[in-house]
C-alpha cells in the first residue's frame, strides 16, 4: 500500500473504530451484522484494508448510519494533503 493510501485507509479505519464504538459494537458483532469476516472488519480499522463501495454500504447499514457519516471524516482533512502528487 502506498504511502497515501496507508494515511486515507488510517483515517477511515479510525472513523470506523468511533463509531463502532458509539454503537456499542464489538468488531465481531459489527461483521455479523455487516456479512462481513471479523478480520475484514480489524484489518479496515488498523488501516490495512480499505473498504469498497459495497463494503460501505454494508457498514453503514450494521451501523444504523449515512454512508456520509463513515466518510464525512475526509471533508475535515485537506484532501491533496493525502492523495499522491
């Protein structure tokens, strides 16, 4: 993963722990409810993997949420600051 890549998947895997943790989920109890493997959930929320479309949708679903408030995290962060030159 690239060094930009590795800052967004960083900043969205923090997001994702927030607001599981708002919801009183556990990372188990998150991918149950988003058919998703647990370690799928883990390796998002340490900024290994980064979601798809799909995958979004879907976690926004399990958390009862807006797919804006899963990424609304990138509209308070200077975007080319992240993205590759």
């Amino acid at each position: 993963m690239s060094r930009s890549s590795a800052a967004v998947a960083e900043l969205f895997g923090t997001r994702l722990r927030e607001l599981r943790h708002a919801a009183g989920l556990t990372q188990e109890a998150l991918a149950e409810r988003a058919g998703l493997p647990h370690t799928h959930i883990s390796a998002m929320e340490r900024g290994i993997k980064l979601p798809n479309l799909m995958t979004l949708l879907r976690l926004a679903v399990a958390l009862e949420c807006k797919v804006a408030k899963l990424v609304g995290v990138f509209d308070k962060t200077s975007l080319s600051s992240i993205l590759p030159k």
